[in-house]
C-alpha cells in the first residue's frame, strides 16, 4: 500500500510506502546425543565426535572414536 505524503510545487512527488510486517517463521528442533557404542552423553561429563558412515552420522566419545 502506498500514500502520498505531499507535494511541493514544481517538485517531485514523495510517496511513502507501507509494508505489512509479519514475524518470520522459524522452525527448530534439538535432540540430545549420545555415543552409538557405550550410550554415554554430554551429560556425563563426555565429548562427542561425529563420524559419517554408510548409516548416516554417528556419535562417538573419546573411548570409542577410533574402533571401526
């Protein structure tokens, strides 16, 4: 939508326009991981890596990142 605010003889003519404002949609999810072999999480203290294989990614701790 747009108005016309004024305008000034021999001047160009100003226009204001008026945008409808709408929140943006954003979607998140979050879940906790642990490690695929011992099931261990950030919980316990543990950091984790992950490792992509055929089955998708998978999380490792420290212990088990290095077993195949």
């Amino acid at each position: 939508m747009s108005q016309i605010l004024e305008r000034p003889k021999n001047s160009r003519l100003l226009i204001q326009d008026f945008l409808p404002f709408q929140k943006p949609l954003v979607k998140s999810s979050a879940t906790s991981i642990s490690c695929y072999i011992c099931g261990k999480g950030l919980e316990d203290g543990l950091s984790l890596t992950a490792k992509h294989t055929p089955m998708g990614s998978l999380f490792f701790c420290g212990s088990h990142y290095y077993l195949k």
